[in-house]
C-alpha cells in the first residue's frame, strides 16, 4: 500500500513538474499571456515561440489589441500539437487560444491551424511561332491525402520560408515543380497589386488557419514545341516526396479544370486588374 502511494505521488509530482516546465509568456496589447503545454517538450515548445508564423501571430494580434481598445480578453494559449520536418524545422502548430469578447462575456472561437504564408504562381504560357493556339496554364498533379485525392490539380505553390521573400520563393517554386527558371523580376503579385499592404495575401480558412496565398502571375512566351513539352513532365524534389505531373490547360477554361482555391482566386484578381488597366 505504502509503495503503491508512494508511486502515485511520485508521478504526480513528476508529471506536475512536467506541466509547470512547459510555459512561456507573451505579451498581447496590455495583458501578459501564458503559452502553455502538456504535451510537447520544453525543447520544442522554445521552437514555437521562435517559428516565424507564431511570432507574426502574437504581432499582429498586439496591435489588433491595441487599436480595438483591449476587446478582447486573453487568459491562455494552449500548445497542442506541433509536427517537425525532417529539417528539425517546425512545420506545423495547432493550439487554442482562450479568449473572450469583453463586452458579452462570450467565447471567441480560438482553434488555430498554424502553417504560416505561402506563394503560388499562375504561368501563362503564349506561343511565339503559332498565334492559333491558344494561351496556356500550368497546372501540377500530385498526391494531397487531406483531400484525399492521388493527382490533385493547382497552381504550383510551396510554403514561405522565414526570410519572407515572396518573389524569390515563388522563383523557387516554380522551378522546382516545374524546371522553369522566371526571374522575380518577371513575376506580378496580384496580391499586392490588389491590397496593397493591407493584407498580407489571400486568406482561403480564417476561421481555423493563419494561412495566407500570396499569388504570382507570369507571362511565359515560348516555342511550341516547347509548351507542348511540358504536358505530362514529372518533376518534384524527390527527396522532399513530390511526385509531380504537369497538366496544360486553356487558359479561358481553366476556371473549370480544378477546384484549387489558388487558381480560382488568381483568375479572379486577374480579370478585375485587367479591367482597372493594372496589369
């Protein structure tokens, strides 16, 4: 009896110092906020609180704070799961905020899917020794498991690496999915044409994600034979698990060759820039 009592306290106490190990505070407008877990190592919840994504998130939610007069009102923010790449880089973060609209009392919906900002890029492809065809859009065919689907297809796209360099990583995306090389100089983002500096990109999950889209289009003018090429190229970073297959599609009836949220919003920023004369 004395041992089995013993054991049990002793796991409790250590468990206690377990959970009591795995904090840390911010500050978000004028309150101080534990960010807490009991289920990621202290190692690893310090890689949280260093992931860019996070630190953008605790930013942007201090001045929201402050310019909304402390509406909210913030006791915790739970760490509840966090997936490393193979890099040892974070990836991946989800978590719960708890926080409640001053006014009512109410709470605010605080889940949160962190995965940071991403680029994607329309290619326009235009023929330059045959006017008759039409122009052209790169899309890629790949394995996406949440959906699930083995050869989904969208617009090529990766995620933001800490630098934030939007046209450098999109650059970089597109040869790799693609074995294109554009310049960034030959890139327009239609996001910031769009909205200027007033959103960071396209928001596609606000009420669960912190994701934003920043979109890329690209005038690509090239021989036919060339274009022609691309249709059905494997491509992809084998070693990061991309298998990828290129698709061509028209570019007037892209709209309804994919579902892809990226492509769909591209194509709509185009066509009312294109009314505004802004690209």
């Amino acid at each position: 009896m004395r041992q089995r009592f013993l054991g049990h306290f002793i796991s409790q106490f250590s468990f206690s110092i377990f959970q009591y190990r795995m904090h840390h505070h911010i500050t978000i407008g004028k309150q101080t906020i534990p960010v807490i877990s009991q289920v990621v190592s202290q190692d690893t919840l310090d890689k949280v609180m260093t992931f860019q994504p996070f630190q953008d998130w605790v930013r942007t939610f201090d001045k929201e704070q402050i310019d909304h007069h402390e509406e909210m009102d913030v006791t915790e923010i739970d760490i509840q799961n966090v997936d490393i790449f193979g890099s040892g880089k974070i990836g991946f973060v989800k978590f719960k905020v708890n926080v409640k609209l001053k006014a009512t009392g109410q709470n605010a919906p605080g889940i949160v899917f962190m995965r940071g900002g991403a680029v994607s890029m329309m290619l326009l492809l235009q023929s330059e020794d045959d006017k008759t065809q039409d122009d052209k859009i790169i899309l890629t065919l790949q394995p996406r498991i949440p959906v699930p689907s083995y050869n989904f297809p969208e617009l090529p796209a990766g995620m933001l690496d800490a630098s934030g360099d939007f046209a450098g990583a999109a650059s970089k995306e597109i040869y790799e999915e693609t074995g294109l090389t554009i310049h960034e100089s030959e890139l327009i983002d239609l996001t910031e044409k769009a909205y200027g500096d007033q959103w960071k990109g396209v928001y596609p999950s606000a009420g669960g994600s912190d994701e934003f889209l920043r979109l890329f289009l690209c005038y690509k003018k090239m021989k036919q034979q060339d274009i022609d090429a691309l249709e059905g190229k494997l491509t992809g970073l084998r070693q990061e698990g991309e298998n990828i297959t290129l698709r061509l599609v028209s570019f007037k009836d892209a709209w309804k060759s994919s579902p892809d949220a990226k492509l769909l919003c591209s194509l709509t920023l185009y066509a009312e820039l294109k009314k505004l004369n802004l690209i």
